[in-house]
C-alpha cells in the first residue's frame, strides 16, 4: 500500500509497508512544516495529504525534505523521483 502524489517537477511515493510511524516520530510530517508548504498530515497513524492532488502540485516547494528526514529518523519510507531529461 502506498501514497502517490504529483508535485511540480517530481512524483513523492509514500510506502506503507515500510513506514515506521509514529515510531520515527512523524519526522516526514515535521520535515514539510518545517521547510515545506504542509502538504502532508497525520490520519490514522500515518503520513497522507493534507491537501488535494491538485492543490499538491501547486503547492509543494519539492524541498525533499520529507525523504531526507525518513531515512534519518525512519525507515526510508519515503521516495522523491524527479526525471532527469537529456539534452
């Protein structure tokens, strides 16, 4: 089980079976309130939008900073894709 959601530039995934919270504290959560734009919430023990897909695309900073602080404090539940395009 997962969560997908589109940001800009990039696509955030969001493994539940490797998610560890609250074990780790919510450290993906506090990560996007403290440098993001508080896209993600805490329903039922576990990361999910706070916002829709929609606004996601339009509000999320893509700081990264929710796959940093899950493979610091969590399970690296947490995986940021941005396609590179070759020129």
């Amino acid at each position: 089980m997962e969560l997908r959601f589109k940001t800009r530039t990039a696509e955030v995934i969001i493994d539940y079976n490797k998610c560890i919270a609250p074990d780790c504290g919510f450290a993906c959560i506090k990560a996007c309130r403290l440098y993001g734009r508080n896209v993600l919430k805490i329903e039922g023990g576990k990361p999910k939008l706070a916002v829709s897909p929609k606004e996601a695309v339009r509000l999320d900073n893509e700081c990264l900073a929710c796959e940093i602080y899950c493979s610091w404090y969590g399970n690296s539940a947490i995986e940021v894709r941005v396609p590179l395009e070759v020129m």
